[in-house]
C-alpha cells in the first residue's frame, strides 16, 4: 500500500509504524490519498503488496519507515497472533513465509523462519522497498522521522496530526529470543542493522 502526496510517496512497509503514518498523511496533509495494491495478499510472493501502477509516483520523493529486525521478527509474530484467533501455516499462500512460517509459539516460528529463510525473510521484504527510497525513517523514531522527511521533502502537514496516538499496536504476547534466534536474525539481517542502527 502507498499515499500519495503532492510532492512525495509514502511506502508502507509492513510491521514498520506505517499504520500510524498513513493515518497522519491521510488526516494531515491536503490532497494526501491511498492506493491499495492490485493484487491479494495470498497471491503475492515476496510480502509487499504493492500497486503495479506506479505511474501516480512518477517524478516523486519516496520514503518509508523501517524498523530494527529484532522486533520487526517479534512485531510480525505479535500482530498475526493478536489479530487471528490463530495463525495457521496457509499451504495455498504463494508467500513460503505464510505457507509456512505462522504459529503460535514464537520459538517454533523461528525455527521455521531459519528453515525456509536461511539468508533471512526481512532483508527480502525491505529489499523492494530500499532500492527506490530517497529517506528512510525509523519506527524508533516514528513521530520526529516523520516531521523531519516531510520538512526536508517541503510536504505541508497539519501539526496536529502528528499527535494522533498509536495504530494497530498488538498484544503484549510474550516472544523472547532464544540465544540461537538472536544470533541468526543478527547475522542474516546483518546489512540492515549496520546501515541503519549502528
């Protein structure tokens, strides 16, 4: 999914704050719209669900929030489970990370994630999205990453947006790292982490 603005885009990435972000552009900046993708989750193979008209972004700044792939990993597995009564592997989902990948226990899922995605399945997903990104923010940093990629684009927002509180925030499910998870997803998701959070 993606807003366009008048001077910008905003690419969603998902488990990345976009939620929150949408909600401010759509409510604080004139002539903000969404486009939904085109295409059903199920049938999208890398997880992006991107429009594939991209003619509406032509010629624009783009941006989009990522967030540290500790808790993106842990985000992703809290939202499925918060927001399902439970998530099941989909054998006809297109995406191996959906076919199968969920489950309700955080430990199990990592071991799946290991299994299916040994190079690791983040650096995948933030892949589309990096190569055309003129400013990244963080989740970290939601509010004032924001603030500063629309002021350095020169996108008008309404103040008071930026003081909308937090979307789509899951349950505090427990999903604590195993010492062998956390050194995969550290060494697999490694170029993330030292281009952005070091």
């Amino acid at each position: 999914m993606v807003v366009i603005l008048p001077k910008s885009v905003f690419f969603h990435v998902p488990k990345a704050g976009g939620t929150w972000v949408t909600q401010v552009l759509l409510e604080g900046v004139k002539g903000a719209y969404k486009v939904e993708p085109d295409i059903k989750a199920k049938d999208d193979f890398n997880g992006v669900h991107l429009p594939t008209n991209r003619m509406s972004w032509k010629g624009k700044s783009k941006f989009i929030f990522i967030r540290h792939p500790l808790s993106w990993y842990q985000s992703i597995w809290k939202y499925h489970n918060t927001h399902q009564e439970r998530w099941f592997p989909d054998p006809e989902n297109k995406n191996d990370f959906y076919k199968y990948c969920p489950g309700t226990n955080f430990a199990l899922f990592m071991d799946k994630v290991m299994r299916y995605f040994p190079t690791g399945y983040y650096n995948q997903v933030l892949g589309a999205f990096l190569d055309g990104a003129d400013y990244v923010g963080k989740q970290e940093n939601l509010k004032n990453d924001l603030e500063n990629i629309l002021k350095k684009i020169g996108e008008d927002v309404e103040p008071l947006a930026l003081d909308i509180p937090a979307t789509n925030v899951s349950k505090d499910l427990f999903c604590d790292y195993t010492k062998v998870h956390k050194d995969f997803v550290l060494k697999v998701e490694s170029s993330i982490i030292e281009r952005y959070y070091e």
